[in-house]
C-alpha cells in the first residue's frame, strides 16, 4: 500500500549540507504494524515526515513515496492535502505543543471532520465526543469545550491520536507517541494503538528509539543508522536472531531485571558517537564503532541483503553476536 | 617536516573576533555605526566644526536660500541653518545619551531587586512602574515645566524617567531567568551574599542585552527631546535644538518650507543609524543567530 | 478570570490613587503661594482667601488631598484664568482626542497587522525586506517632522487637503478631510511597531508544533496561517498595545499641535505656554486617568483572548 523506494533528504544549512536520510526504501501493507526503530538523529522522524512533504523548505526530497500507486512527492499541493489527515495522518512526539492552545479540543477534533468528511458543525461535535470516547478519554462532553492546558499530558496524546484517526486513514503515523510521558502513561497509549490496529484495521508506522516498545506492538521493524536502513524484520525474528552489530548493540544496551543466578551482566554500550551527516561517506556508516569492521566495510557501502527468510541486513559481516 | 604552530585562542578573544566577524557581514549595521560616530565626533566637535556660534544672527539676510555663504541657508532671524543643525546635533545627542544613562543607572538596580526578591518587592515595584507609566513622557515634561520652568535638565528628566520602566522590565525578566540556573544556589551553597550574585554573578551576564536596549532608546530620547523642544518644553534659546528648529520652522511652511526638511533629516538619519545598528548589535549578540 | 479581573482592577485602582497623589504634590511644589497657581495666577486678596478657603490650603495635606478629590469626583477640577471651567474645557474636547486616537489607530492596525504578516510568511523574500525597512523608517521618523512635510507637501503645495483645524461631525465629508492628514501621521509609529512586532510574533507561532499538526491534518495553507497562527499572534501582540498607549497620548498633543486642532492635546501644549496651573492640574490629572483606563481595558481585552486566562 505504502511504498518508499530510494528516499534521500538533504538539508541546506549554514554550516553546509545535511544529508539526514540516504536511499531509504519501505514498505508498508494494510493493516500492519511497521516499527522504525534509531538513535536520535538518525533519520528516522524525517524520513517519515517526508511521506506528506511536512519538511521544512530547507529539505530537498528526492526519490519516490508511492502511496496506492501514486507518487505523493510529485502530487500537486491540493491533492496532497486531501491525503494529509485523511489517509496518512500523525501523532507527534510532544503533546504539549502540539495543539494549538487558542482553539478548545472539541474544535480542533472538528476541524478534520469539516474538511474532510463535509460534517456540519453539529455532526462534527458528535462525532467527536465518538472519538474521545473511542481513544478512551473520561467525560468526553465536557473534554469538548476545554483548552489544551486543562488537559494532562496522556490526554493530550490521546486527543492527538483521536484526530489522526477521526477520517479513518490507511495509515497512522506515530512519531515517538510516548518518548515525552511518562511511564504509566505510556502503556495506556500502546494500548490504544493496538487497539486502533485491530478495530479499524489502520497501519502504523511506529518511530520509537525504545525497543521495548516495538517488541509489545508491531509486526515488522526496521533500523536506522545514520540515515540508512541497517536492518528490517519481523519483529520475533529480530530479537530472537539480530544480524547488524548495531542492532546487537541495541539490544545488549536494553537493561534487562537481574533473573538471580550468577554475575549481573554489564549493559554493554556502543562506544564512539553517531557520525556527522555532512557527508555521505563511500562506506558503512557504522564502520568506525563496529567490532567488525575492516578495508572492506570502510571503502564501499554495504547492501541490503536477505539473509535470513524476510530478514534483511546492510552488512558485510551479518551474524549473531 | 614542518611544524606549524597554532597559538589556542583564549575564549573572550575568540568570542570578540566571532563578534567582529558577524558583524561585518551586516554592512547595514556596520552602516549605521558609521553615521552614528559620525554625528557623535560633529557634536563633540561643535565648536570647531560650525561655521558660525549658534547665537550669530545676519539680519541681512533672512530665510535666505541655500548659497555659498551660507550652505544651507538662513532662517528668519537671520541664523545660519547649517550651523544650528551642528548645535543642535549636540543638544539633541546630549539629552538622548544623558536620558538613557540616567534611567538604566535607577531602573536597573530596581530592575533586580524586583527579580531576584520577587514577592511583595516585586508587586511594590511593579506598581511604581506603573505609576511612572501612567505619565506620558510629553505628560511628565508639561508637569516638570510647571513646577520647575522648561529647560534641557527637565526635558532630559522627563525623557529618562519615561525611559525608565522599559530598563526595569529588561533587568528584572533578565534576573528572573538567570536566578534559576544552577550556579546561584550553588554560589548560595558556598556562602554568597544576596549582594555578591546579584552584582558579582547575574549582572554582568545581563551587559548585551542592557547594551542593546540602551542602543535602541537613545534614538527614543532623542526623538523625545525634538518633541518636547518643538512644544517649547525642552531646549530653550539661545541655545538649539533640532526641535527647537522645526517648531521655528512651522510659521513658515509656505515661505520656506526647506527650514522644517534640513533639521528632519538630520533626525531621522541619526535615528535611523542608532535603530539600525542597535538591531544589528542585538542580532549578533544573540546566541541562536548563525551568521 | 475573575479572579485575574479582579486583581488588575485593584492594581489600577492603587496606581490611580497614587498618580492623583503625585500630581496633588506636583501643584503644591509649583514655586510660590499654592493659591495663586490654584486661582489661576489672580492676586487680589479677595479671590485668594476664596481659593484658600475652597481648597482647604490651611489644614495638613491629607486633609487638602482628600478634598481635593472629592472635588474631582464631582467634576470640579477649578477654573482656569479665562475663569471658565477646567473640567468642562477638558470635557468638550476630549470627543475630537478621542476621533483622532482611535482612527490612527484604526489606520495602523489595518495597515500594520497584514503587513507583519506577509513579511513573516515570505520570510527573507522581497515583502519581508521591504516590510522591514518600511518599519525601521516609520520608527526613525518623528511624527511631528512627518506632519510638517504632509501640510507642506498636500495642504501648500498640492492644496488637496486643509492645513489644519477641526470640522465638527456636522460635516463627515469636511471632517475626514481634516482628519485624515493627522490620524495618517500619528499612524506611522504605531504602525511600524505593529509591523515588527506582529512580524516577530508570527514567525514564533508558525515556527510552533501546532502548526505543523495544523498541516499534517491536510488544512489549506490559508486556514494555517489566518486561522491558527494568526490567532496565537494577535494574543501577543494586545499586550504590546498596552505599552504604546502613552506614547499614543503623547502623540496626541504633538499631532494636534502640529495641526492646530483644537483637542485635549492641544489644551496641553496650551496650559504650558499661560502657565494656568489649574488647567496643567486638571489635564495631566485626566491623562494620567485616561492612561489608567485604557490600560485596564486592554488587560480585560487581553485576558478574554488568552483562553490561558479565560477559562482558569
């Protein structure tokens, strides 16, 4: 449904070009849970904001982002903002800001169901007390005519997951939905994705650097890596047999409770940082962190590679750790 | 093989030369500083530049037009204009810069007490400002005239009291913030007095942002000044003022209408020139620009 | 809100009673024997044992105070020294003040608020210079200079338009004609600021996540702009107003003065060259009052957009 062959984003800075994201491919099938797990500044946020053109004016897109078989990046602007909030819609990291403080929350759920759907304004208003029940937020009539300050964070959160399903879309896009609340809340929302998943049959695009979080709700991940895909599978698949050091890395890096027997382990870290994204290097990425790396992986870039049924890796040395 | 070596530049000399770089590459700015030293060395210069004393009269002749004698010519009493507007560069320079001085010397301790004590202090404080506000500079200067006569003192009070409450709200949102960062109870921890941060930690932090704010309200102070000398409240003869000038200039806007547009310009130059490069001053200064 | 109503309101209360001290004192500290300022410089000795005895000069100041203000209360600021009636001069031309103030403002603000818009939303282009610097003049050029040149340029040389002088509302067509020069000229100021400010204030809210939320729900570029970062922006911006009200006041008795109309501001320029100190008494009293008011009025405009406010 959702095809992204050969994205590349690149930033016009005053220190120079930025080139956040490097010949990404996605795909995404209905009703799928897709995780887009990475660091901060990998590329990930941009790379998904890219699908509607959310880009700030500095970013040039190049590549294709096929939606039911159109190329959203060369579709006129009108038509385009048929798709935004309609078919692909966002929920964004930080609910605070994310709504705007002047209009109450009953006119901000509204707004979509007048544009989109044609609803008149009472329509809209019963339609929305609909979805704030559905996104499970406690006195929905009186939520209608409140401001978003009045609101708690998960609140919040959830009123920006009832807009972004109000016109029932083909695909959702959460970009790191819970990173900004706080732990319980956190689960609540989860919840609510998955429920979204099952009830409406909605895909998910879910960007997270948590690997916790993708392990309990999607189907398939994908890592990032300074811009790149490093590796894609399904989501058993992965964490039962990691290929990408990196994605090794990760995982050691996830703090485990102590299960009694023996020595605790040490959280193993990737040492050395995230490299500069002014250059597009001739090798791989991770080359200078990785324990595997050798003349091979500095000089050339590697490929994504099946090397296990549906599971896929950009390494010359793929292999457990 | 050779070696080169770079002498580590200590931080306020690179900080300089990064401010020095930002700021030639705004030649608008670099402009206006050029303008404002240039009025600034004319009315410190007065007496030497000046063709003529601002008092000399020629009473043959009067509302003459722009000639070699007298380059931009002479008004009904016979005065010389070029002259006067180098007179009156001083006057007008004097009140802006003496103004500005005057209010950030009150506002900005008062400024502080009020964000760093907040509280009572703090609503105290913010009432008298409020009091002053309710005072239009031209309001302030008609009621100091009736108590204490026009003159160039009143007009330069009544501008730095109106300038005042503007000083108080930059030193006080500036204390307010910076007494929540870290090194304050840190310093409190190691024994500092209220008086030690306040003066030793938080002031000199607040200098280019106080820079900043006295650049751009000198060009208010001496716009205020040609207001209260053009009502007769400021600047009064022999001495002159570009106010002075243009409110001499208003009985005769059919004769010679050239009398209100020499000493107009050179206002708004000067102005323009200190607007323009305190803009300029208060872009580089700040942390988030890039260039 | 209501308790933010109420304690704006006590807080102008307190300033007003504290400037109406200030200037009790400022007309007692006028060189002299207070009852030749209060009566209107008149030396014989009859009329000075009036005033002294109506204005209680001999009991302690907070008596006099009080009385003083009771006086006001009840409208009587005094007589000036054409021996008419400080608070009805005042009166009869606060209308023609007040025409001048708010279609200068009217002008500035339709002029002011659309241009920083533009300029904020084609950020560096052509429109935002030329906003800009359009802006840095009309903040470098004092309003007064600018009224000259306007009565030289329309009034003398061009004859379209009347030097100076006031027409009542008997006549709209005439008194527009008059006006219009004069609410122009107090205009440009105010303008400039609300350009830079609505500029600045604009490119804070559209560079806001909500916005972005804004188009991500496929909202017409229009709707993003006016709709919600407009609305952002103007709550910004009413508290700017605010401050220029005393500059707007002082602009007032310039322009007046500049163009001879007879109002409240041009009373002022007045009452300092007679030197009546009942009537500079009486106008900086009602200033000062006007002042406080019309920030009042602001702050409620302000607290009823600020839903922040509205709705705690």
């Amino acid at each position: 449904m959702l095809e992204v062959s050969d994205l590349s984003v690149r930033f016009d800075t005053d220190d120079g070009p930025v080139h956040a994201v490097d010949r990404m491919s996605l795909t995404l099938a209905p009703g799928e849970v897709l995780g887009v797990v990475g660091e901060s500044g990998c590329g990930k946020s941009v790379t998904c904001m890219s699908f509607v053109r959310l880009l700030p004016e500095t970013a040039h897109v190049t590549g294709r982002v096929l939606f039911e078989g159109r190329d959203l990046l060369t579709l006129s602007a009108r038509e385009l903002r048929r798709i935004r909030g309609r078919e692909i819609s966002y929920v964004f990291q930080e609910p605070m800001s994310s709504l705007n403080p002047v209009f109450t929350v009953g006119r901000q759920v509204g707004e979509v169901l007048q544009r989109h759907l044609g609803l008149s304004r009472a329509a809209a208003r019963s339609r929305t007390i609909e979805l704030l029940r559905l996104v499970r937020i406690p006195a929905a009539e009186r939520r209608l005519d409140e401001y978003p300050h009045q609101l708690s964070g998960g609140m919040r959160q959830r009123v920006m997951i009832a807009i972004a399903i109000a016109c029932d879309p083909k695909v959702l896009v959460a970009d790191e939905p819970t990173t900004a609340l706080d732990v319980t809340i956190q689960a609540g929302i989860l919840d609510l994705m998955r429920d979204i998943r099952e009830r409406l049959g909605t895909a998910i695009v879910l960007i997270t650097h948590n690997l916790g979080v993708v392990a309990d709700v999607a189907d398939r991940v994908v890592v990032m890596y300074a811009g790149r895909k490093a590796e894609e599978a399904p989501v058993p698949e992965l964490f039962a047999h990691p290929q990408h050091p990196y994605t090794i890395g990760l995982l050691g890096a996830v703090p485990r409770p102590y299960e009694g027997e023996g020595t605790r382990e040490r959280l193993q870290e990737i040492p050395g940082r995230v490299p500069s994204l002014h250059e597009l290097p001739q090798a791989c990425a991770f080359a200078d962190r990785c324990p595997r790396a050798d003349e091979v992986t500095r000089s050339q870039i590697p490929q994504l590679r099946e090397v296990r049924p549906s599971h896929f890796v950009a390494c010359f040395h793929p292999g457990p750790g | 093989m050779n070696v080169i070596v770079v002498a580590e530049l200590d931080p306020r000399t690179r900080r300089r030369r990064l401010l020095r770089k930002r700021f030639l590459r705004r030649p608008v700015a670099v402009a206006g500083l050029v303008v404002v030293l240039f009025f600034v060395v004319v009315a410190i210069f007065a007496p030497w530049v000046a063709p003529h004393s601002s008092a000399f009269t020629d009473f043959n002749h009067t509302l003459a037009k722009p000639g070699s004698r007298y380059l931009l010519g002479t008004d009904e009493l016979g005065h010389d204009e070029l002259s006067r507007i180098i007179w009156g560069a001083r006057s007008s320079m004097l009140v802006g810069v003496l103004a500005t001085l005057l209010a950030m010397v009150i506002a900005v301790p008062i400024g502080m007490v009020a964000g760093y004590y907040r509280g009572w202090t703090d609503t105290v404080i913010a009432r008298a400002t409020d009091v002053l506000l309710s005072f239009p500079f031209v309001i302030l200067a008609v009621g100091l005239a009736a108590i204490l006569g026009p003159s160039l003192l009143n007009a330069t009070l009544a501008i730095g009291i109106g300038s005042i409450p503007g000083f108080i709200r930059i030193a006080r949102g500036e204390t307010l913030a910076r007494r929540e960062e870290d090194y304050v109870p840190a310093a409190i921890a190691n024994g500092a007095t209220d008086r030690t941060i306040i003066f030793r930690h938080i002031l000199p932090n607040m200098t280019s942002t106080l820079l900043v704010q006295a650049t751009l309200t000198i060009p208010q102070a001496i716009i205020g000044e040609a207001v209260l000398s053009f009502l007769g409240l400021g600047v009064q003869p022999p001495q002159t003022s570009w106010g002075v000038m243009l409110q001499d200039a208003q009985s005769y806007t059919s004769q010679a209408p050239r009398l209100a547009v020499f000493p107009g310009i050179a206002l708004v130059l000067v102005v323009l020139a200190f607007n323009v490069f305190g803009d300029g001053l208060r872009d580089i200064l700040d942390p988030r620009t890039t260039r | 809100m209501g308790g933010f109503l109420i304690r704006r309101t006590g807080a102008a209360l307190v300033v007003l009673v504290v400037s109406s001290v200030l200037v009790f004192l400022g007309v007692r500290a006028i060189p002299g024997d207070p009852a030749i300022a209060l009566g209107a410089e008149n030396r014989d000795p009859a009329v000075l044992a009036a005033v002294r005895h109506k204005y209680l000069l001999d009991r302690p100041l907070p008596v006099q105070y009080a009385h003083w203000i009771w006086l006001a209360l009840h409208g009587d600021l005094g007589t000036d020294q054409r021996d008419l009636p400080v608070a009805h001069t005042i009166v009869s031309r606060i209308p023609i003040s007040l025409e001048l103030a708010i279609l200068s403002m009217l002008i500035a603000t339709l002029v002011g608020i659309p241009a920083g818009v533009i300029a904020a939303v084609r950020r560096g282009k052509l429109q935002d210079h030329a906003v800009t610097g359009v802006a840095l003049l009309g903040l470098s050029v004092p309003h007064f200079w600018l009224g000259l040149l306007a009565i030289i340029w329309f009034a003398v040389d061009l004859h379209w338009l009347p030097a100076g002088g006031y027409v009542g509302w008997a006549h709209p067509l005439s008194n527009l004609e008059h006006m219009i020069m004069p609410a122009c000229v107090l205009a440009a100021g105010f303008a400039a600021v609300l350009m830079r400010q609505m500029r600045s204030s604009m490119l804070d809210s559209l560079g806001a996540d909500y916005i972005r939320t804004a188009r991500a729900k496929g909202l017409s570029e229009w709707s993003v702009i006016c709709r919600h970062a407009l609305r952002n922006s103007l709550i910004t911006v009413t508290t700017v107003m605010g401050l220029q009200l005393g500059l707007l006041i002082s602009g007032v008795v310039v322009t007046e003065t500049v163009f001879q109309i007879a109002g409240f501001g041009e009373l002022t320029f007045e009452s300092v060259n007679q030197r009546d100190y009942t009537l500079i008494q009486g106008v900086v009293l009602v200033a000062a009052t006007g002042y406080i008011v019309a920030n009042l009025l602001v702050d409620i405009a302000y607290s009823l957009l600020n839903p922040r406010i509205r709705a705690s």
